[in-house]
C-alpha cells in the first residue's frame, strides 16, 4: 500500500502556540446593566464607563481570557462529579441546583443590576424532600493565590477578589436567601479536590452601600456625567480604560504644591522635616547597602561559612533559598570583658 502523502501537516510548535491563543474571546461591548459582579470595583467611574463605553474597553489578552474560558469548564466538572456528590452523601443531603439563577427581587430589575447567581444549595428537611436553603458562589483561581485566602478579610489580598463578599451578598439579596450563610467556595485549579468554603453572613448595610452605588451609576449613565478619577498607579495601569479615562497618575510639575509652613503648625511642620530627612538619610543607605550586598553574593558560594578577619558569614535557609547574615566578632570579643564583669565582685 503506498504511503499517504501528506503535505503542509502542522507541526507541535505551530499547534502549541495556536492553541494558546484558542480560547474564545469576550466581545467588547457596553453592558446593558450594572453588573453584580463588578459593584464591588474599587472604580466607580469604571462602573459607568462599562455602561457607557464598553465597547471601547482594551480587550483581554489572550492569558486572561484563557484563564476564564478555563474556570468555565473546570467548574460544572468541580459541581457535578465532586461538590454534589460529596453534598447527597451527607446528613442531611445536600446540593447545588437552580444553576445560573437570576434575581427574584423586582428590585433588580428596577435598578437594572444584573445578577446570575453560580447556584442555591438545597438541603434535605426532615421529610427528605430538597429545599432552597442558601446561596453559593464558585470562583477557580491558581494554587498560589487560594493557598493564601483562608478567611474573609484574606479576600482583601488583590482587588477583584475583594470584590467576591459584595457579588455574594447582592446574589443572598437577590434570591431572597438571607437567612443562612452564603458559600463561596473557592477551588484551586491545580487539584480539584482542594476548596475553601467561605460562609458570608447576610449584611444589610453593606447591600445598601452597593444599592446606593448602583443608583449613583444609574445617574451617571443617564445624565453623562462621570464620577471622578481614582488615580491608582497599581489599579489604573491595569484598567481597560486606561486609554480614554486618561488618569492622572503623576503629580503635574507645574501644579502648585501644597505649602506647609512652620508659622501655620510647627507641630506637624518640625516632624514633617524630620520624617523626610530621615527617610532620604535611609534610602540612600539602603540603596548602598544593596548594592554591596549584590557584590558580596557574587563571590560567596550560597550555604558556605566563610570568616574573613574578625567577620564571619553564615547562613540559613530561607524558603527555597539562603538568606546570609554577617556577625562582627569583635564587637562580641568587646562585650565579653563587660559581662564577665558583671558576674564579678563589686
Ligand atoms: S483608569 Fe483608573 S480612574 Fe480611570 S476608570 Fe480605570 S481605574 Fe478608574
């Protein structure tokens, strides 16, 4: 039989990179509502320019729409073959249902939040018959970062998982479910088996706080107007408005400079200077002594004790690393005398 003949096949390399970029993309459009996933943005004004000029917005590079389209898939495989069925072996029975459940308060829709919540937990009564009990939300994330967020005030640790407790509590709102705590279960991506289930009470005044938000965006939409700039170098540089917003993210040299003067307040002027002397006394200080210390590693071997004169090196390991600690002996030889004095007679 004669060989196929094949031609122009793909090669691996080819393939890899293909893929890479393979995860479909998010069209860039303006939302028709405030999302309940976004209320809890740091940036108001991103808020209003996700209504108004979404589809303006920089679009996701190809990592981070793989990471969702990623979370897409990894989580009804997390619900379905491990979450539910660890949840029916319990007592009392438990599982995830109403997958995907849109708000049943009117005030919802009358604010225009849009809201899905990932799922309620129902829960067997004494019957056995399943029952809407509470609200819960899943949320994927790498091994690194959920390693590090065990409790709800670790949630603070990036801005877009601080914004996780307000979605959930807006979804405990919106489906009426306020009574019991919310679940949001967060599942390492590297081992599905590994999740952290944080229980979020009810909070009534922060659901005001985020009802009141909404409202504010609602206004700003309709009237045009946008709410000021944050001006966070670390949130801004990030933002897919960045571009149009335009944010100020440097003092302007030809602002005028607020002028603290020793007449108005000596108080605060005396350590004001103080403060700033100190600081650019230590910043130069320590500057140097990175730099020596860079040297230094550049001719020691790592984990090897070295004396030189009256300095002695050492080291310890410090996570997957050395850290080295250099002792003066001779400042130890020069307290010797004084402590052996202090045993001795008077
Ligand atoms: S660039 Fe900064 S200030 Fe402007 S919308 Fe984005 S986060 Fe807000």
């Amino acid at each position: 039989m004669p060989a196929p003949d094949f031609v122009n096949v793909q090669s691996g390399e080819a393939a890899g990179k293909g893929i890479r970029g393979f995860a479909p993309k998010r069209a860039q459009e303006c939302h028709k509502s405030t999302y309940a996933s976004l209320l809890g943005d740091i940036c108001e004004r991103r808020l209003v320019y996700w209504r108004t000029r979404g589809h303006e917005a920089e679009p996701m590079g190809d990592g981070l729409s793989a990471l969702f389209e990623t979370a897409n898939l990894l989580t009804p495989v997390f619900v379905d073959r491990i979450f539910n069925a660890y949840g029916r072996l319990q007592i009392p029975a438990w599982q995830v249902l109403e997958q995907e459940r849109r708000p049943s308060d009117p005030l919802f829709v009358k604010l225009n939040i849009g809201l899905k919540v990932d799922g309620v937990r129902h829960v067997a009564d004494a019957s056995g018959r399943m029952r809407p009990y509470s609200v819960v939300e899943f949320k994927t994330m790498g091994g690194m970062m959920w390693s590090r967020i065990k409790t709800l005030d670790d949630l603070g640790l990036t801005h877009w998982t601080a914004r996780y407790r307000d979605q959930v509590l807006l979804g405990m709102l919106g489906c009426e479910l306020v009574d019991h705590s919310a679940w949001l279960v967060l599942i390492n991506r590297d081992c599905l088996y590994e999740c952290t289930i944080l229980e979020i009470p009810f909070d009534a005044d922060r659901c005001e706080t985020l009802l009141s938000r909404v409202q504010r965006v609602g206004v700003h939409v309709s009237s045009g107007t946008l709410p000021r700039q944050i001006d966070r170098p670390d949130i801004c540089q990030n933002c897919p408005f960045l571009a149009i917003c335009a944010p100020k993210l440097t003092a302007h040299p030809d602002e005028a400079p607020v002028i603290v003067r020793r007449a108005d307040d000596p108080g605060r002027f005396d350590e004001l200077q103080q403060m700033l002397s100190d600081h650019l006394l230590l910043e130069a200080e320590r500057k140097e002594a990175e730099s020596i210390k860079a040297r230094l590693r550049e001719q020691l071997v790592p984990g090897q004790r070295l004396v030189v004169g009256q300095y002695v090196v050492n080291w310890a390991v410090h996570g997957k690393g050395w850290r080295m600690t250099v002792e003066d002996t001779s400042m130890e030889a020069a307290r010797e005398p004084a402590a052996a004095g202090e045993g001795g007679p008077p």
